[in-house]
C-alpha cells in the first residue's frame, strides 16, 4: 500500500513539474539582435517570449479578418462572392416591378381622363343620371302649399295692376332714351329664328366693309372661334349685349370704349359656318337673346 501511494505521489509531482517547466519556456524572453555584418555592430535587438509572439500573432490575424470582412461587405467587390449578386437582383427586381406597376397604373389614369376630357368636348359623354337613394327626403312636385288671406289678397292686386299693362306681353321692352345704330349696311340674307337656334341676322355686304358697334359700351370679348371666324362682343349700359361674328379684322381689343356708330371690325368671311362675306349680328338683352330686327330697322 505505501508503494502504490509513493508511486501516485510521483506522478502528480512529475506533471505539476511539466506545467511549471511549460509555462515558464512560454513566459521566458528570448533576445532578438539585429548585427551589422560588416562591423559586427549590433543595430538593433529586442526581447520577446513565446507567449508574447502567439499574442501578437493572433491579434494581427483577428485584425486581418476584420479588415478583409470590412472591405467585403463595404465595397462592390462582394457581388463578385457567389450567392451574394443574387440577393441584391432580386430586391431590384421587386422594386423594378413595383415601379412599372404604378406607372401602368399612372397611364391609365390619365388615358381616362383623357377621353371624359375628349368626351367632354366631343358631346359624346352622356349625362350622369341623378339617383334618389334616400327615400325620405323625396318631396312631391304637385303639393302645393295653402295661401294665406295677405297672399291672396296680394295677388290678386297684383293681377288686377297688370291686366291691362300692354308692357308685360312684350318680355324685352325697349328702354326709354335708346337709339341703335344699324351695324351694317347690307342685305338681309337670314332673319332671326330661335326654334333653329339662329339668334341673329346676317347681313350680306363687301368684304373689309366696316362694321359699327350698335350702343355705347365697352369690348368684353375679342378671339376667334372654329365655326364663327373673328368674334367681337360690347357690353351696353343699358342691358344690351351685342355680338358681331365672321369679322375679317377686328379693330378694337378687350376693355376698350366704343361709342354707337364706331368701327369695331371688317367684314370676313372666317369661320367654318360662313358662306360668303358677311356678318352675323345677336343682340342680347339680360341673358337672353332678341331678335334685333324689333329694335333695329333693317
């Protein structure tokens, strides 16, 4: 018994000797000299240890793969890495995809609003339909609503003041103090028709013959129009509005003054709806148009 425990006593002692004696050839400092081969001179020496060289080994290597990493994944140089280009394809195709859908999207936005602006301007557009979704607020046309004793006695004054006023049978009754100058001479080669929408007359006269305004008033509209060539309208003080169509030449520009006998514009023959030289003449009174040939004697 006293053997085998002097024998284990040994072993235990001979490693505590080999890590001892390990550490310390690790820890022990060797000197570095650096001679001067001609001179033998010693230029320059240092000391270091093993454990010391395995440090800085070590280190300058974690250094080294930290920098290489860095400029892997900073620089271009990781779309050369295999599985690496393939990521960044896919975003920009996802986005790429993205893009061309909006714009597709922006595209037929404005292709529809092109043709209601087209259809708009055509008269192809049909008129929306007005829908009553809330049935309690419709409201009966033929109801009427009962009159009190004031309102009928009221109307009924009323009534009796404009039976014999001959002034209420004419809607667009000449003011009192007018006088219209005739804007052309010329022959009368369509009258005024409303059922056909023609609210004025032409007159048919020489080309660049002058056209005078009617009334005192200033020039509110000077433009050509596709259908009826060179247009001129003067605002009267009275009222009246008149309206001077297929003109040549127009002499007077918007806000300008005009008294009744001035040359406004030449006869012309512009706009797709002329036939020859002449003038188409409205005349408008309060928003609505008249036939002129009930103030002017042509």
């Amino acid at each position: 018994m006293r053997k085998k425990d002097s024998t284990k006593t040994n072993r235990t002692k001979k490693k505590g000797t080999s890590r001892s004696e390990f550490w310390h050839k690790m820890r022990f400092k060797y000197k570095l000299s650096f001679f001067n081969e001609s001179a033998l001179e010693e230029v320059w020496s240092f000391r270091i240890s093993m454990l010391s060289a395995v440090t800085m080994v070590l280190f300058f290597a974690g250094l080294l793969i930290t920098l290489t990493s860095m400029i892997i994944i900073l620089t271009p140089i990781r779309n050369y890495l295999p599985g690496y280009l393939d990521v960044e394809v896919r975003k920009e195709i996802v986005q790429n995809v993205l893009r061309a859908d909006s714009l597709e999207r922006m595209i037929a936005i404005q292709a529809m609003y092109m043709d209601n602006i087209q259809g708009i301007l055509t008269g192809t557009t049909e008129i929306d339909s007005i829908r009553r979704l809330d049935t309690l607020a419709q409201t009966n046309p033929d109801f009427e609503i009962v009159r009190g004793e004031n309102e009928k006695a009221f109307i009924q004054a009323f009534e009796e003041e404009e039976r014999y006023n001959l002034t209420s049978l004419n809607p667009n009754p000449i003011p009192d103090g007018i006088f219209f100058v005739k804007p052309l001479n010329g022959v009368m080669s369509a009258a005024y028709n409303q059922e056909i929408k023609h609210y004025g007359i032409d007159l048919v006269a020489s080309l660049r013959e002058s056209v005078l305004s009617t009334l005192d008033g200033t020039v509110v509209f000077t433009g050509f129009d596709p259908k009826f060539g060179n247009v001129i309208q003067v605002q009267h003080r009275n009222g009246f509005l008149s309206i001077y169509k297929h003109n040549e030449l127009l002499l007077k520009e918007i806000g300008d003054q005009v008294v009744a006998g001035e040359a406004i514009a030449l006869v012309g023959n512009t706009g797709d709806l002329s036939t020859g030289p002449h003038l188409h003449f409205e005349l408008w009174y309060r928003g609505q148009p008249v036939n002129p040939g009930e103030y002017i004697a042509f």
